[in-house]
C-alpha cells in the first residue's frame, strides 16, 4: 500500500487469537482474504436460512418438541443472529456516508410527513 492509497477497514465475519474481532486494513481493492471473507458471510447467510427452516418445522410440527430438541433450535438461532450481526456492522462500516449527513431533515429521506404507502 502506498502512502497516498486511502486504507479500508473491514471487520472480518470470524474471531481471530483469543476471541478477539479480526479485521482487514487494504487499500480497497480485492485480495485473497477478502474473497474468503466474502465466501464465509455467504456460508453464514446460507447457514442461517437453513436454521430458520429448522426452527420453522419444529415449531410448527404437531409433536411436542423435547427440551433438548429446543435448546439445540435455540442454540443454532443465537449463532446465526450473531453471524448475521456481525455481517450486517461489517457491511454498514463500508457504507459511505452521506454527502449531506449533517442534514438530517426529513425531506433527505424522501419521505413526506403524514403519507403512507
């Protein structure tokens, strides 16, 4: 990376040493660990859809799930949440902010008070 090139940081979707968060610092452009970030926040996202699933046939079965059956639905739901989580504050942080971000009228948002869709 250059002295002149911006640096991006972005918050990785796994735990580094410790438990602690990992993150990327690059200079924006796309890179090896990059697209492996990318590949696991699709596994995360494809993992939580099928958790959800799972979720949705137990508590729509007509048997009574057991105890355990639900602390395991329960268990799967938590780490999807916190996968999906953090996925979602990696992405907002590569959001650009607005041009006009101290202008927080209402009128910025396109939206007319008192009209619904």
């Amino acid at each position: 990376m250059s002295s002149t090139s911006r640096s991006h940081l972005r918050l990785l979707p796994f735990r580094g040493a410790e438990g602690k968060r990992a993150h990327l610092v690059t200079d924006g452009t796309e890179t090896f660990l990059s697209r492996l970030a990318d590949d696991l926040e699709t596994q995360q996202i494809e993992t939580a859809t099928v958790v959800r699933d799972l979720a949705h046939s137990v508590i729509a079965d007509q048997v009574e799930p057991s105890p355990d059956e639900l602390r395991l639905v329960v268990r799967g739901l938590c780490e999807a949440v916190t996968d999906l989580l953090t996925i979602a504050e990696s992405r907002g942080l590569r959001v650009p902010a607005y041009e006009n971000a101290d202008d927080t009228t209402s009128s910025d948002a396109g939206i007319e008070e008192g009209k619904g869709e």
